[in-house]
C-alpha cells in the first residue's frame, strides 16, 4: 500500500538533478559571498610585469575555473582582461570573481533593470576638464591651449529610459550648460543644449545612437544612455580586476579597478549598482558619485532642459 | 578529501574547505527539491543563492541545532517563498496536463509510477489549495525526507507545531486526492478520477 507521501515522491520525480551551468552559478555566488568577506582597505594597484601583457578572456578563464558559464559571454562578448602570466589558482579564482562581479554591474545596469530606476550622478570636476556639449552627448577632456569647452566645478546627470540630461555648474553654483537628449521613436534621439555663457542653444536629431568603438583615449564622452550606458560600455573594454573592499558612502563597497576610461568603480555588493567611479580623463580622476533614485514625478522632472528666453538659437556643433 | 568528507558529514562547515566538500554533498539535492518546487529556470539562481547565503552565514550554522541538511533547506524553503506566484503556476499548469501514457490492457498491474503519473494534474491541484505553511512541511517531508526533527530546524518551528502541520497537510492531500483507493492504485466508485479519465482516453 502506498500513502499520499509516496505519491508525493513520485511527483515530479523525473526533474534531472543541477546541470554544468547551474553548478556554475552556484560556485559563482560563493566566490562573490567569499570576496565580499576581504577586508576592507585600499590596496595598491598591481603593476604589469615586464615584458607583453598575455590577453585572456573572462570568458575562457571562467570556463577553465568552470565558474561563470556563457552568462558573461552573453552580456560582454568581447570583455577582457589583461594579466601578465598564466594563471595560477589563486588568480583564476581572482578572474572568476572578477567575472562575476563584471557580470552582475552589467546586469543591474542593463535597460531592464534600470526601467524603473533615475540614475542620478554628481561629479566633481578639475579645473583642467572641460566639458564640450555634442550631438552624441557631453564630451569630457583635458583642457589644452585653446580646446573648445567650457569649464566647470561639478556636473550633474540624470537617465531614465534612454532620456538623459547632464547639467554643468560653476563652484558657486551658476549653471554653464544643459544638455538633454530625449529618445525618438525608431531608436534616434533629439538633444537639445543650452551654453548659459554664451546664451545660445541648440537641436540636433540624431540617429540611432552609435555603439561607443573605442575604449580608453584622451577623452570620454558620456553619451545616449547617460552613465549606465557608458559604465557598461567601459566594463565591456576590459582591462579590470576587483582589488578588495572599501567603505564608500557607508557601503561596504566591491572596488574594481584598471580600466582606461574609468580608473576606479565601486559598486554596493547588495545591487551591484555604482556607487562611484573615478573617470581616467589623460592624467585626471574626476569622482562620481551615484544615487539610484525612484521614479518621483519630481525626479523626472529633471530630465527636462528648458531654454531661458532671449537666448539665441545656433546651429549645432557637427 | 577524506578530511573533508568527515567534515562535511559532521556538519562542519566554517573553513572554506569544508564548506566545499558540504557543497558538492547537498548542491544537488538541494537543487533539485527547488527545481521541483518552482521548476529549472528560477531554480539555478535560488540554489546558488541558497549556498551563497549559507556561506555568509556559516559562522551562524550550530550542529547541535540541527542537522547541515535541515539548515541548507531551511535557506532553500525561506528563498522559495519569495517565489510563491511561480510555484502556484507551476502547479497550475501541471494540473491541467493531461498525460499521455499507453496503458497496456489489464491496467490493474500497470506500473506505480504510470499511475502516478496519471495522478500528476489531481496531485497538483491538491498541492496549490495547501496553504505555504503546510506546503513547506509537507514537501521537506517527502522531498527532502526530512524528519519532523529536522522541519522543525529547518523553519524555526516547534517539532509539536512540525508535526500538526504535517499532519493536516497530509490530510488535506488526502481530501483532495478523494476517492483515491491507496491500496488498489485506483479511483473508486463511479465518476472520473484522473487515471480512469486517462484510460477512457486511451
């Protein structure tokens, strides 16, 4: 005689048992829980050894560390990162983690999950980054002789669902430019920029926003997307390793370091979201720092750029 | 690795090493009581998650307690609840299956699990009216074969309030299982249970 318990057990009975890839994730999760259990404190920067830089893809290490699966594959296909040696076990544990937590900010900053979130940046600037208002979106560099630009003390962005608005100021707060860019159905966009310097604004339609080609380079351009755009554009270049934990605005926070176009990211282990990054704009670091902010009608309102009136309309910068 | 299978046996789990060895010992069935609660997809990242969360907090893990096992499906049941409206469609889908087995001629011998299967659609419906209190208790029972010892651990509980539950839980499986006759492997009496509407189909 059998009982209801033993229907119970045959029930489902044929579910197969944990595949390659769910082992995988599994171990990946109790790498993260192990990294998060560093002790906090900076740590210095590894130097290369001399001699070439051997390349490696996340990819394929995680696969020899049987560790991450395609999920990082799928997510940044052509991320890299470059070591100086083989891998001894140690390090490949290093990579795997490093996969995974690359893996996990792509994720928490990609489209989906940020559709119901306000990314809100602020970033402090040096005297010696200018900020140049384009098409594409705001271009940061080092100024030199007379680069065309604007000065400012700090910048302030605000995203939300392909709509971003980056606002510059002056260290007594004086507002030097707005640029917006607002998504247009069909995956173009229009941006609209006032320079309160100059009392000018500008239009421009632009088509569907380009997938940044280069990483690294003298400047950085925070584009269509506003800063999740841009983080996952950079993670996705490769080049970065975690380097321990640090304690960032009261987060306990996962530091990843080495990239070209941001020197310094420290995400909140609890989201993976930023909660700041150091830019690598020629020999400068501006700091940003990050609020994930609810979608409050007071909120969105800051995406919208309006123009005083009285200024003057002039072509857009091509 | 014999150290570490002792260890693992003993419920030692603080050294990372034996967290390990603990590991690949429950991962698997600890995946699969998840996958069969809430099914493959959602189950890869509740059992990573499940092992993650046993990691931070093996340093809060007594055997004195309870058993490792109780503890590691204790995490598991807490991450499933989180996910009761993918587990009630699971089910709601499973009980309107309709299986598709030949039954050869002179079904009174046909095998247990041909049956079961056959019983699969009422068996779920009966499992989506338990509430999760009882839900959980009774598939820690007959899934993760956990004693009402080890439930109790498991979800925080008294081992008299593991066993009421129990106990109701498979009562009312039992109302909803009807006219099952548990001796026979048939459905008594006139009307349509499950296996006499699979054999009418066939």
């Amino acid at each position: 005689m059998i009982d209801e318990i033993g229907l119970l057990q045959l029930f489902r009975d044929e579910m197969p048992g944990p595949s390659t890839d769910a082992w995988a994730r599994a171990r990946s999760a109790i790498a993260a829980a192990r990294l998060e259990e560093e002790p906090a404190g900076p740590r210095r920067r590894r130097r290369p050894w001399p001699g070439r830089p051997r390349l490696l893809s996340i990819a394929g290490v995680a696969v020899a560390a049987a560790a991450v699966g395609g999920l990082l594959a799928v997510l940044f296909p052509t991320t890299s990162v470059t070591v100086t040696r083989a891998p001894s076990a140690a390090s490949a544990q290093h990579l795997q983690e490093t996969a995974y937590v690359v893996s996990r900010v792509g994720q928490a900053l990609s489209e989906p999950a940020q559709r119901n979130a306000v990314p809100y940046a602020r970033t402090v600037l040096h005297s010696d980054v200018i900020l140049t208002p384009m098409p594409s979106g705001v271009r940061l560099q080092v100024r030199a002789g007379a680069s065309p630009g604007w000065g400012a003390s700090s910048m302030v962005s605000w995203s939300y669902r392909g709509a971003d608005k980056i606002s510059a100021f002056t260290a007594t707060g004086q507002r030097v430019l707005d640029v917006g860019t607002t998504p247009a159905p069909g995956g173009g966009g229009v941006t609209v920029a006032v320079v309160y310097r100059g009392a000018t604004w500008w239009r421009a339609a632009t088509g569907p926003p380009p997938v940044p080609a280069r990483c690294g380079g003298p400047n950085v351009i925070i584009g269509h997307g506003g800063w999740p755009t841009f983080i996952r554009h950079q993670l996705g270049c490769g080049g970065y390793m975690t380097a321990g934990r640090q304690r960032v605005d009261g987060v306990n926070a996962i530091k990843i370091t080495g990239g070209e176009g941001l020197a310094v990211l420290w995400v909140d282990p609890a989201t993976y979201l930023p909660v700041r990054v150091l830019l690598a704009i020629g020999d400068q670091r501006p700091q940003t720092d990050f609020r994930w902010l609810s979608t409050t009608p007071a909120n969105l309102a800051q995406l919208r750029v309006p123009v005083p009136v009285g200024f003057r309309q002039v072509p857009p910068p091509l | 690795m014999e150290d570490e299978r002792s260890a693992a046996a003993e419920g030692r789990i603080a050294d990372p090493q034996d967290f390990e060895a603990a590991f690949r010992d429950h991962f698997p069935p600890v995946y699969r009581f998840i996958a069969r609660r809430v099914g493959p997809a959602i189950a890869e990242d509740l059992a990573a998650e499940t092992f993650a969360t046993a990691y931070r907090r093996r340093a809060l893990f007594e055997p004195a307690r309870g058993s490792l096992r109780s503890w590691l499906y204790g995490i598991a049941t807490n991450l499933v609840r989180n996910h009761w409206r993918a587990e009630q469609h699971l089910l709601a889908l499973d009980s309107r299956l309709v299986p598709e087995i030949d039954l050869p001629d002179g079904s009174d011998a046909a095998d247990q699990r041909v049956t079961a299967a056959l019983l699969a659609p009422r068996l779920a419906a009966a499992l989506q009216l338990l509430t999760r209190e009882q839900r959980d208790v009774l598939l820690l029972h007959a899934w993760a074969e956990l004693s009402h010892e080890e439930i109790a651990s498991a979800l925080g509980i008294g081992p008299g309030t593991a066993r009421s539950r129990l106990s109701r839980a498979r009562a009312s499986l039992r109302e909803q299982l009807g006219d099952f006759d548990f001796d026979l492997w048939v459905f008594d009496g006139p009307g349509a249970g499950p296996v006499r509407e699979g054999l009418a189909r066939d």
